[in-house]
C-alpha cells in the first residue's frame, strides 16, 4: 500500500508572513475604527464640564450618553 505525504513548508519571508501582516493591519485598522466610533474622549470632556457650562449646552450630566450618541438613537 502506497502512502501519500504532503509537507508544506513556508519559507521565509513567504506567503505565511505577508499573511500575517495583513491581518494584524486590519486588526490594527479595526481597534482604531472601534476607538473612534465609541467616542469615549466626547464623554470624558463633558464630564469634565461643570454643571453651568452643560446647563448652557441643555444637557444634564445624567443626559451625556444620550446627547453623545444622538445621532445613532432616536429617542
């Protein structure tokens, strides 16, 4: 009976880096798209307002999230 071997073996510097480096650039690209779109640094700087400068504004600080993400909900 005859039996088949299949090695595959990836060079250096080969198809199995080149791979690799895509998906970590995605990846990368990803975590930044995901950064963004959480608007964390929005929310950070208007809870960092007094309650006169967000009263200015019409939004109360319990209001942050809504009036952050007022685009996406329509409440």
């Amino acid at each position: 009976m005859a039996t088949q071997a299949a090695d595959v073996i990836f060079s250096k510097g080969g198809i199995r880096e080149r791979v690799d480096a895509f998906f970590a650039s995605m990846g990368q690209g990803f975590n930044a798209y995901l950064h963004h779109r959480s608007r964390y640094d929005q929310i950070q700087k208007m809870n960092a307002k007094s309650d006169a400068e967000l009263a200015e504004m019409g939004v109360k600080r319990d209001d942050i999230p809504r009036y952050v993400f007022r685009d996406l909900f329509y409440i």
